[in-house]
C-alpha cells in the first residue's frame, strides 16, 4: 500500500497515538463488528478501520473475540494497529494474520509483511487461536511464549530457522504447525507440551529429532514429512497416544520395531525413503505404507529421464489439494502436485530460492487450442510465475490416458509462449496398464496440455533445397528445390487417414476412394519463391494405368475456411503407376478423390466432418440413497457399457440416449425440464442450465442436485432433462417434444431423458432407515442466513479423512460411524456426505444446527472450513438486510444498524 495514500510522511514512524488522531480526523466509521466478529482482512484497508474504532470506543468493541487482519497493509498502520488491541480487545480469542491473498503481475502468491508482532500482545490472555502463516517472519516473536492460554499456533510458510526455547511455556497448546520453514533443529523444551495433540512440521529441514519428543504424551498426530531425517529415535515409541505418523519423503535408511507397539497407531506413512530394511513387525502392519522404498513394491514415485537418473538425497515433495504453491531451493527438489502432474528440479536450477505456484484449469475451447483433428489428454496446468527461466532443464510430467488407438497418431505436450501456442518434444513412459506419461523438457513457466495428434513431421528448408517425407506413410512426399527460399524456413506435414468403408457408406458408390489427407504448413505468410513438388499416393486400389483421370479430383482447403475447392484443372496432375504429383506455392490442405459424384468439394466437406465427429451417448442418473443428485455424463459409445456397471450399484437411472455426434471441444448443454431445477447456483450453470465442453478421452461428467416447486406430498414429480448443442441461448424449448418433432440435420437437440423425484411420504425416514433425506435441507434461518444442499456438499467435498473427528463432535456415536464405514466401504465421498446429511436431517428445524456445525469443525481443527461456512452465512446476512431496506422495512427492524455497504459486500468478495 503506498504511503502516501495513507497520507504519511515515508521517513516517519506511526506511533499509536499519531495513528489514533489521525484516524480520528476521518469521518467516524458505521458499525463494522458482526456479533463478536471483526474481519478486516476482506478488502484494503483494515488496519485504518481498526484504528477508526479504537479512536471512538465502544462497548460492544470490548466484547470481540475474533480478529482477521491483512499483512499485505503497510507495515507501519500494521504495527500501529496491532498496539491497540490489547486495550481495546482484551476479550480476544482469535488473532487471524494470514497472507498469501495477494498474487504479483506474475501471478506468484505474494507473503505478508508481518516479521514481528508487538510485545504488548503478550497481555492477551485470552488468545486461544494465533494463525501467522504465509508471512515473512524469521524469529518467533518474543510475545508469543507470553500467551499461556494458546491453544492453537499456526507459523507454516514462514522463514523460521528455528524455534525458542521459550515454546516449552505454552503448555496449554494442542496443535502446532510450523510446516514449510526452514527449520533445522527443535527446542529442548518441546517436551513440554504435555498438552499438544497435533504438530506439523512437514517441509522443513530436520535431520534428526530431540529425545524430549518423547514427552508429548497426547499427541495423536506428528507430521515429519519432506525432511532430512535419516533415523527415527527410539524414544519415539513412548508416544502412547499416537494415531498418525507420517515420515514420508525423508532420508530414513531404519526404523525402530518398537514402533509397532504403538497402540492407538493407525497410519504410518513411510513412502519414499531410502529404507532397505524393515522389521517383520511393520512390514507386515496393515496401516505402514512402504511403496517408494529399495525393499517393497516398484516405488509409483517420479518416473526418471533416460540418462538422468534422480539424484539421492534430492527432496521429494507430495502436495495435498490444499497446497497451491511449493518452495523450489538450488539444491532442487522433485515435486507431485495433488493433480496428478509431476516436475523435477535439478541443482542448479535456480540460483536463490523461488515460490512456483500452480492452478489446474478445466479445459474449454478458448483455453485448451486444438487442431481439427487433436484430441485433448488432459486437463490445462498453470505454473506461476510466467517466463520464469531455469539454468537447468526442469522436467514435467503430465499423467494421460492411454488413447484408445495411436495408429498415426502422437501424444504432445503443448504450451503457450507470449501469445502463440506451440507443441514441445515429448517422450512416452508406461506407468500402469491405464496411465501413461507425457515427459517434456519445459523451456518456461506458462499454461501445459497434453494433446493427441496426428503424426508431425517438420524440417528446416534451406535455400539449397531439401526433401521432407511422412514417418506415417512413406510414399508422401514433398521436394524443396534449390531457391525456394533464401533464408531458412521451418515447415510441417501432417497426414490423416480415412476408412474406405465409411467414405463408401456416405457417398453410396462402391468404387470410390480416397487418398490419405495432407496438412501442410510453413513458418510465415509469404509463398515459396520457386514451386514445390508434392507427392500423394493415389487412392487406394487405383494404379496410374487404370484409373479414368475424369474421375480424378484434386481438392484444397486453406483453413480457416470450411470449403473444400477443386483445383484439378488448375495444377498439372503428373500421375505415376502409384502416386501423383503436383505442385504448389503455398501450403494448405490437399486430397485426392476418385468417384463418379459431382460437387465433389461439397461431399468432401461431409467426410472431413464425419473424420472428427465422435459417436456418443448421454446418461443421466440418480443417487439411489438421494434421488435428488443427478449425474449427468457425456460418453464415447464404446465406453458405456463398462461406465454403467460400475456406477449402477449407487444410481439408477432410465437407459442412455440413441447415438449422437459431437466434435472434440463442441459445447452442448443440459437443461431441467417440467418442474425439476438445478438446486443452486454454480459457475457452470447459467438460468439453470448446466454447460458441457465435450472431449473424448476427459470424463465429461457433472454431479449436482436437483429441486422442484411442486407438492411433492400428493405425487411423484416426473420431469426430464433435455441436451442441447451450443452455448445456453437466451429462449430454450419448453417440450423436448415440439424439438423432436423439429428435428433436421443441423437442429439443437440431441437428446431427453426423464426423471423422478419420488413423493414424499411421512414415513419416508423411516423407510430410508440411514438414508439422506429427500426433502430440501436449509439449515438456519432467513436472517442469520441458510446453509442448503449445495453449501453441505461443498463443506463434505473439503472434510476429507477428518470427518470422523467432525462426526464425533456432532455428537455421532463410534456404533454409528461404523455402520456407515461399512455402508460405504471403497467409498470415501459417500462415507462424508451420508455422515454430514443424516445428520442435517435431524437437525432440520432446530435453532442452534448451524451453531453446532461450526463449533465441531473448530473443535476438529477444520477452522478453514469453518471460515468458509461463516462467509456464506454473512453473505446470507447481508442479502436479508438488503432485502429489508428494498421492501421499507428497515425502520421497524430493532436490530443494530446495518454494516456498511463495503463491508456487507465482503464476504461475497472473499
């Protein structure tokens, strides 16, 4: 934040009271306090805000127990702030300074400014809750061990070399993250905290672990992940309360038997190290991971370049969906992102330590650029920062789908550079039966795709002249004569081929055929400067001798045109015993026909669409648990059968749609029909129709749910689900009938399929026995705001493995969570949502449910989640006070003054 928008002098320093009158010379701020709730971290400016309220004090300041403050703001109005809460926030339980909001022009994640905290924030002592991740801080501050009462320390992504001695004071902390520093020893006195229950100190740089570890007598979960450690104490098995222990990606060479005396042990992650032997008493533990060791199976770790074996010692990193970025230091490092991506670092690489931060995108046409006939693997990769430059080759791997055939046919990487995308050397390494991966060296950070394409053959044309033939099929051709440049010229070849069958089914005439279809290109615009000679193979089953030249057409297409030209009378068509030749100045497209049709180009135009076009079928089912999620799926024909049995133990649904035809990339869209609609809003959902990009080897398949308007009391509802070709336009057919009944050659409707949602019974609970419910769930009220289906679903997609611990804070019994482990046993998704919406279920109607939710993912250590599920509940809030004011009721509503209309508008910012 510039400081001269802040109107301070650069030189001068901000002390409390000059920040305090200064703040009181602006205009007095609205209430900006939301119960006992302070988010200023939502929009710039909040350490100013926080300032305003401290200079005109009120009571109800006094009663705030959580803080959110930006370290992004300037430094100095930070400090200054901060000063202020001991004073005027004695009640504090939660101080939030997180960074990492904030991205550079390159797109890299930006940390805060925080490198200290003042000493007065050691009076709190309230503060249960401290988060200082993403930040610059190098020290712990001095006031931190003055907080007796902490119980939750959060550091991770710092630059923290160690920790103080002093940490041993905070004996009432249960959790510690100090992930992702640089730490290379632990404190004495971490032994300590006899209290701790969970620490994460994955990422950093320890080679060994002090004996007082030991002492953590209620630790459940340790995280030592992606360190240096070479041997595992002993006196590590003296933690009797340990569930989790995770020590992958280190340089273990042993690890004590003791180990498997650990009675509440459930998980013990030793992938990836250097373990070469491993007692009898782990190595046949069911909950001890071993892969990527010298001694068990054939590691599924990085693959290694041929030659470039990967270095020992060379840090392994494994990120979580939640990590969005990684540190890259010169020693390098190999990573696998959440994704399925991977990328190795050599040394040397960079000279000083580097964030890289990725995204993966969902494909669409604008995004993903393919050719006529390319075929997308993947999704879209971005590495942030952009441009960014190694001193050593750094490798990705992007991980594909086998292509069902790859006769002719390449797996590519392609990237874009500036504003062009271009295609990038790649190499092919089997990991699996059903995975292949697609290596490439990466010249710079941008946007990554994998993509199958015709086979690509390209040389440099010097102005002596030169000879480019097709690696695919042997007999095309093309001859550079000298003087058809004067400087250097790169050119390219593609050929595609055509079953005779299917040109013959569409043009109706036995004798017909064609030749391979040649895309020729070259680097610029300008023509060749003397005629290159091209050479096509004639038609299959014709020789030179007994074809009628009469039937013979030569045909051009110079994309992006879709019009296919006769230029036999045009070139002198010089004919062999197998192949003709031509010649050309410019590039483009050729293919020979041979048939008795005439408008030749127009039936040329045909077959070019049917060689892309892909015979599919489209499915939508139902959840037998929840007939109110839907899955709908877009599937290759040859793929449906094997998807439907896989899926018809949880869904039932009517059979899939007749036959359609789409191309790679065309977008087609689902709309809800006859009383059903999409539940909620969603980025891919516009006026309640769901948008589709269709690709051939991606899944093509969306999961949401579905409501209705109609009394479902007295009947089913019996609606349908239509599919349409395009992007949503403003006006859909109401009746897929009167769209059938309309159907032609170029009409938008594919597809109908019906649905139902079963009437609901008063004994419906009952009958469901552990089932979800049928009836909308909107836990809450109009005014504190409502959580529905759709926000749930978004809360158990981000629980993961810790919904146990979620469940039992909800008051779930053991019995309970494990009748539905084994409901659900190979399903992950279904043992979260049925647990969260069981639970909904009883809660519906009932004051407190929302309360209840957010107390147990705070008491489980899901605090992110618990953010996100407050933000909807204050966007809610603010709607319901919008509303209020539209319809002139805010005059006879007693409740405090509305917040401003800034921050009412930050939740839905954030």
């Amino acid at each position: 934040m510039a400081t001269e928008a802040e109107g301070l002098q650069p030189a001068a320093a901000v002390t409390p009271d000059a920040a305090t009158a200064q703040a009181e010379a602006e205009p007095a701020a609205p209430r900006l306090l939301a119960g006992n709730r302070l988010s200023l971290d939502l929009q710039p400016g909040g350490c100013r805000r926080l300032l305003r309220l401290c200079a005109q004090p009120a009571p109800e300041l006094r009663q705030a127990a959580f803080l959110r403050l930006s370290p992004h703001e300037d430094p100095r109005l930070l400090e200054a702030a901060l000063a202020l809460v001991p004073t005027h926030l004695p009640r504090l339980r939660s101080l939030v300074l997180t960074g990492g909001q904030r991205r550079d022009p390159l797109g890299a994640c930006l940390p805060g400014a925080l490198n200290t905290l003042p000493a007065a924030l050691g009076g709190l002592a309230r503060l249960a809750h401290l988060d200082l991740s993403f930040n610059s801080l190098r020290t712990l501050p001095a006031c931190v061990p003055h907080m007796r009462g902490l119980d939750a320390l959060l550091v991770s992504y710092n630059h923290l070399s160690e920790l103080p001695e002093a940490l041993g004071a905070l004996t009432a902390l249960t959790f510690l993250s100090a992930a992702h520093n640089q730490l290379q020893a632990l404190p004495t006195t971490l032994g300590a905290l006899t209290s701790l229950q969970r620490l994460d100190l994955s990422g950093n740089m320890l080679d060994a672990l002090p004996p007082a570890i030991s002492g953590l007598c209620s630790l459940s979960e340790l995280n030592l992940a992606s360190n240096a450690l070479q041997t595992i104490p002993a006196s590590l098995a003296g933690l009797r309360s340990l569930r989790v222990l995770t020590l992958h990606s280190n340089r273990l060479t042993s690890v004590p038997a003791s180990l498997a005396g650990l009675p509440l042990l459930v998980q013990l992650d030793l992938r990836d190290n250097q373990l070469r032997d491993v007692p009898v008493e782990l190595r046949d533990a069911p909950f001890v991971r071993l892969k990527g060791n010298p001694l068990g199976e054939a590691p599924p770790g990085l693959p290694s370049p041929p030659g470039r074996p990967l270095e020992p010692g060379m840090p392994r990193l494994f990120l979580t969906s939640d990590v969005d970025s990684f540190p890259v230091t010169p020693r390098g490092c190999c990573v696998t992102l959440a994704s399925g991506f991977r990328l190795r670092f050599p040394a040397g690489a960079t000279a000083t330590p580097v964030t890289i931060s990725y995204q993966l995108w969902l494909p669409e046409p604008g995004l993903a650029p393919l050719g006529p006939h390319d075929s997308l693997l993947s999704g879209v990769l971005e590495l942030r920062p952009h441009g960014l430059v190694f001193h050593q080759d750094v490798s990705l791997w992007l991980r594909v789908v086998p292509p069902r055939t790859r006769l002719w046919r390449e797996v590519v990487v392609r990237t874009r550079s500036d504003s062009s995308w271009s295609d990038l050397e790649t190499h092919l390494e089997k990991e699996a039966p059903q995975w292949l991966w697609a290596r490439c060296q990466v010249p710079h950070f941008s946007w990554f795709l994998a993509v199958l394409r015709p086979v690509s053959d390209a040389c440099l044309v010097p102005p002596e002249g030169t000879l480019l033939c097709s690696s695919g099929h042997p007999g095309v051709k093309v001859t550079f004569p000298p003087g058809a440049t004067q400087e250097p010229r790169r050119v390219s070849m593609q050929v595609v081929h055509m079953a005779g069958r299917e040109l013959r089914a569409l043009l109706g005439e036995p004798q017909a055929a064609v030749s391979p279809l040649l895309c020729l290109s070259l680097s610029g615009d300008s023509a060749f400067l003397q005629p290159v000679t091209v050479q096509l193979p004639l038609p299959a089953g014709l020789t030179g001798l007994s074809l009628d030249r009469s039937r013979l057409h030569l045909l051009h297409l110079a994309p992006p045109a879709a019009s296919w030209d006769d230029i036999t009378a045009g070139v002198g068509l010089e004919l062999t015993h197998l192949y003709a030749r031509f010649q050309v100045t410019h590039f483009s497209w050729y293919w020979l026909w041979y048939t008795t049709k005439t408008c030749v180009g127009e039936l040329a135009r045909k077959a070019w669409e049917r060689l892309r076009l892909h015979r599919v079928n489209l499915i939508a089912l139902q959840r037998r648990r929840d007939p109110e999620q839907v899955l709908l799926q877009c599937l290759p024909r040859d793929k449906v059968d094997a998807t439907l049995r896989r899926l018809l133990d949880r869904y039932r649904g009517p059979e899939p749609s007749d036959t359609v035809e789409l191309f790679e990339g065309e977008k087609f869209f689902a709309a809800f029909e006859r009383g059903i609609e999409v539940d909620a809003d969603r980025p891919d959902c516009v006026g309640g129709r769901v948008c589709f990009v269709f690709y051939s080897h991606l899944k093509n398949v969306k999961e949401l749910y579905v409501s209705t308007a109609l009394d479902r009391r007295a009947q089913d509802v019996r609606g349908q689900v239509s599919f349409y070709r395009g992007t949503v336009p403003t006006e859909v057919p109401a009746e897929a009938e009167a769209a059938r009944r309309r159907k032609g050659a170029d009409d938008l409707w594919m597809a109908t399929l019906p649905l139902k949602l079963p009437r609901l019974r008063a004994s419906a609970r009952a009958e469901q026995g552990a089932g979800l419910s049928l009836a909308p769930l909107n836990l809450g009220d109009a005014e504190t705001g409502f959580l529905t289906q759709s926000n749930l679903l978004s809360v158990a997609a981000r629980l993961g493995p810790d919904w146990p611990n979620v469940a039992l804070h909800l008051g779930l019994p053991h019995q309970q969570l494990q009748r539905i482990r084994h409901a659900f046993r190979d399903d992950l998704d279904g043992q979260i949502r049925h647990m969260l919406f069981s639970w909904a279920e009883r809660q519906a109607g009932q004051p407190g449910a929302v309360g209840k939710l957010l107390t147990a993912l705070e008491q489980s250590d899901r605090r992110d989640v618990a953010e996100e599920v407050r933000a909807i509940l204050d966007l809610g809030h603010s709607k319901y006070q919008d509303s209020i004011r539209r319809t002139g009721l805010a005059g006879q509503d007693p409740s405090p003054p509305d917040p401003s209309p800034a921050l009412a508008a930050e939740p839905a910012q954030a």
